[in-house]
C-alpha cells in the first residue's frame, strides 16, 4: 500500500510571519501613538485654557484666514485649521513675565496685597492656600525630591515593592512617629497608573536603595514588571567599551 504523500500547511507559517510582523509593527507604533496624542492633548488642553483670554481677532485660525482665505466662515475660501501650540508660546511667555515681576519689589508687594485680598475670602482662602502650598513644595523645594527609586517591604514583611523617595519626614510627622529613627517620606505607586498610590512614613534603615534610574523604575512599574532595566554595571561596561571603539 502507497504512502499518503503528506500535504504541507503553509497557512500557519504565514499566518504566524503576519501576527510576528503585526506585533513588530505595533511595538513601534503604540509609543509613537501614544507620545503624540498625550502632546496633541496637553497643547489642546492648555490652548483651551490660553485662548478665551485674548480677542478673538487675534486667533490663529482667523490670522490665517485674514492672510491667505476668508473670514466668513460660510465662504468656500474660508480655512478651517487647527493651530495647536501658540497658546503653550502664550502661556510660557506670560508665565516667564510673572515671574520676572513677582522677583522685584514691586512684584512682591503686589503680591502681598492680592494675599490680602484672598486672605479674607473663606473658600477662596483654602483653596488659593492649599495650590499655593503644593506649587511652592513641588518647584521650588531646594531640596532633591523624587530623585532615588527604592525598595520597600508592602504590604507586609516579606513582600518587596518599588517606591520613589520624597524627603525626609518633617513637623508633626516626624515628631509623633514612635521608632525615634530618621523617617523618610516615600512615594509607592500603583500599576500600570503610577500617578496613583501610597504615601508612606518609614525609618530610613527600611529602605533599599537601588541602583536604577527613577525613569527605568517607573518603566518597571507601568509594566507591571515586564521591562527590566540593564543593570548599570553592565551598562558602564558598554559605555567604556564604545569609548575604547
């Protein structure tokens, strides 16, 4: 009796050569896509926010119609296009004059006197009080803030998570936490969202510094662990060896 000649399945190796390409490509694409529509929206949003404050004749869009289309927007001249950008030129500039005359004296003074004014006003004061307080400890802290990726055992002894640290515990915090240790403030946050997490108060002996950057830590955490870093002994050894080159 003749063997069966056996029947080759090509479908499969193409299908396979086609997902492999497909997942190739969106390894490329996806951090692209994303990088730009997360800058398309915060230049949109800050251009929201910029632009009810200027006249509308001095827009974008209708400058552009003025020049090269037609301002009324029923003519078939008319240029409908979305400039993106301006108002983030706009709201730089401005900020960068605000904060050459809050540095003067009179700057201050005006200041002081618009404090005033809030300080009287029950909701307003809370409110102005609080972003005022978060501005100042985010830019313009002297000290290092978030600056060294640690480990910290969470949520129990024996468990190991990645947190960031923040500084140095201060006033009552410091004061009332009964290790009499130096404590040290520290941020852990959650996957794959790390813009969300945990603040915690430890002694400074609890903490193990590592040896990667905050960025390689954060990737390592927004990938839920799937993007480990080089460790830096073998990255120097790279560098040296390119230097040599």
């Amino acid at each position: 009796m003749n063997n069966p000649i056996p029947i080759e399945k090509p479908s499969r190796g193409i299908l396979a050569k086609i997902r492999n390409n497909f997942l190739a490509g969106l390894v490329v694409v996806a951090p692209i896509g994303i990088t730009v529509w997360l800058f398309w929206s915060i230049t949109g949003w800050i251009d929201s926010f910029v632009w009810p404050f200027v006249p509308r004749v001095y827009h974008p869009d209708i400058l552009i119609n003025r020049w090269f289309g037609d301002v009324n927007p029923a003519s078939p001249d008319h240029l409908n296009i979305d400039v993106r950008g301006v108002g983030v030129i706009i709201f730089l500039v401005f900020t960068l004059i605000v904060g050459s005359i809050a540095k003067g004296v009179l700057g201050r003074s005006l200041i002081k006197w618009g404090e005033g004014i809030v300080a009287r006003m029950p909701v307003v004061r809370s409110v102005y009080n609080g972003a005022k307080q978060l501005a100042e400890t985010v830019f313009a802290q002297s000290e290092s803030s978030f600056d060294r990726a640690c480990l910290v055992q969470y949520p129990r002894p024996g468990l190991y998570a990645i947190a960031f640290v923040s500084t140095k515990a201060k006033g009552e915090i410091a004061e009332k936490v009964p290790t009499g240790e130096n404590i040290i403030t520290v941020f852990l946050p959650t996957t794959p969202n790390p813009t969300s997490g945990f603040l915690l108060f430890l002694p400074e002996e609890e903490i193990i510094p590592l040896d990667m950057t905050v960025e390689d830590a954060a990737k390592l955490v927004i990938s839920a662990g799937l993007v480990y870093p080089q460790p830096k002994a073998k990255i120097d050894k790279a560098l040296a060896k390119a230097a040599k080159a």
